[in-house]
C-alpha cells in the first residue's frame, strides 16, 4: 500500500469548540470560569465536593445540547475508511466522538458520561448528576466523575505506548500541547519515524516538532486532509 499504514490521532478540547464546548486553557487557565485546580484535582474536589459535583454536572448536562461536527465526523469516517489501522485517542471527556459514529477510541482523561466508585472503583455509566449522597450500588462508597485529574494517572497508556511506536503519521488535532503526558507523545511519535502533523488555529508551543502545521478550523482542515487521505489509497502504485 502506498503511503502511512499506522495512523495515531490525538484530539483535545479545540476539536469540541466547533460543537459549542468551550476550550480549557483559552481563557488564561479556566475552564467554563473556575480554576484548573478547583475543579480537575483531587484537593479540589476533597476541599469542595458539593462545588466539583455542580461542575461536572453542568458540563454532562451540557452535552445534551451539543452535537458532532464536521471533525468528529470526518475522523469517523477515517476510521472506516482508512485500509490501514487508525488509533484514535482523545483528551476530551465528551462523547462527540462517539456521536460523530467513531467505532473506537481511547479517553485518555475519562468520560462524563461515567462515574466511578472512590471505594471499589467499579465505574458505571452515568447520565444524571451526581452529588455527595449519590452511593455506588456494589459497596456503599462514594461516587465521583470518571475524569481523570491534575496529578492523576490517565488512562490505557500502555496501549498509547504502543501505538506510538508504530505509528508513522501522527496527527495532533485541536490541542494545546500543554497537558503531560499527551503533550509528549509528539516526540515518541517522532522517536518512531512517523510524520508529525499539527492542525490548531494557531502555531502551539510544541510546534517546532511537528512536520508540518495546518492552521485553520479544524471543520476545515480536518474533512479535506481526510478526504485526500482516503482517496489516496485508490490511487494505483508506481
Ligand atoms: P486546550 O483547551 O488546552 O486547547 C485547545 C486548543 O484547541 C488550543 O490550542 C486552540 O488554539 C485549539 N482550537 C480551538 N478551536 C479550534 C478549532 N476550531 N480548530 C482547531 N483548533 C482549535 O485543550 P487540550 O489540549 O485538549 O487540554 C484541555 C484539557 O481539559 C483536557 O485534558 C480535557 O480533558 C479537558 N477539557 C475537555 C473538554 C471536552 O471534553 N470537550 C473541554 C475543555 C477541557
Ligand atoms: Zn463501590
């Protein structure tokens, strides 16, 4: 086959912004107003539950009235289309991917629409709101947002590891690059041969270590380069 057989995707907040999902760091650091710290850490959270639950409850609420984009969708049909294998993983706790028909991906930093018990740790599917009395069915513990954060371990990152090492186009969609370790998986992406591509509506701090930058809304960007990706496979070799 002519051209990348291992494709790895990583998308953050700026693929979301598009639906009407505000960004993080955009507004010097807060998210929807509150600090980082307040709401995505676990002093945050020991310090100030009642405030924690209202956050997340407020932004699962909000899903309800967002739908995919033209990115969620173009990814999607990537991951159909493409003949070779596509590893799609997300910074984003929302559940546009899925929506936007995605087969499969990794929630690096957890889902909205999941809680899970402080206790037993059992995680559940969750679509109402949680707050201090909501009680996990199997120990009597504690629920909170399955959200991975500040200074919490993110999720299935040995299968990360080793997508990234064979992947040889990554892609980094709508992300600041500023959140380790995602930020860092440009450089093992670079460390296995892949070409780096960078599609933000600015140039990231992180630029430098990418191949190449496409600048624009990723609505924009994303569809066409997709479009060319697909299409390219039918193309006979030479
Ligand atoms: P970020 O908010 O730090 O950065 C967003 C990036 O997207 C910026 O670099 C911005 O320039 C770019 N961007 C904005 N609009 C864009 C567009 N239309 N097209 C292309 N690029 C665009 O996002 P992050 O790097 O993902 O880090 C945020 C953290 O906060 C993550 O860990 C995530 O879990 C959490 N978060 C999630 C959501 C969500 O699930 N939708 C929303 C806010 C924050
Ligand atoms: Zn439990």
């Amino acid at each position: 086959m002519l051209g990348p057989r291992h494709l790895f995707i990583l998308t953050g907040a700026g693929i979301s912004a598009e639906s009407g999902l505000a960004t993080f760091r955009g507004a010097g650091g807060l998210w929807e107003g509150h600090r980082v710290e307040t709401v995505a850490s676990p002093e945050g959270f020991t310090a100030d539950p009642d405030l924690v639950h209202r956050f997340y409850n407020e932004r699962r609420r909000q899903l309800h009235a967002v739908s995919p984009n033209p990115t969620h969708r173009a990814i999607a049909r990537l991951q159909r289309e493409f003949r070779g294998e596509v590893t799609l993983v997300t910074q984003n706790v929302d559940d546009l991917h899925e929506r936007g028909g995605s087969p499969n991906l990794i929630h690096l930093h957890g889902e909205l629409l999941k809680a899970r018990c402080v206790f037993c740790r059992r995680i559940r599917d969750w679509s109402g709101d949680l707050d201090t009395a909501t009680r996990c069915g199997n120990c009597g513990g504690n629920l909170r947002p399955h959200i991975v954060w500040f200074g919490e371990m993110p999720l299935r990152l040995e299968e990360v590891g080793e997508a990234l090492s064979q992947c040889d186009l990554f892609a980094s969609i709508g992300t600041s690059g500023q959140v380790y370790p995602a930020a860092g998986f440009v450089d093992l992406a670079h460390r296995a041969g892949a070409r780096c591509l960078e599609f933000n509506l600015e140039v990231t701090p992180t630029n430098p270590l990418f191949h190449e930058s496409i600048v624009g809304p990723a609505g924009e960007t994303v569809p066409a380069w997709v479009e060319d990706l697909v299409s390219c496979q039918d193309r006979p070799e030479t």
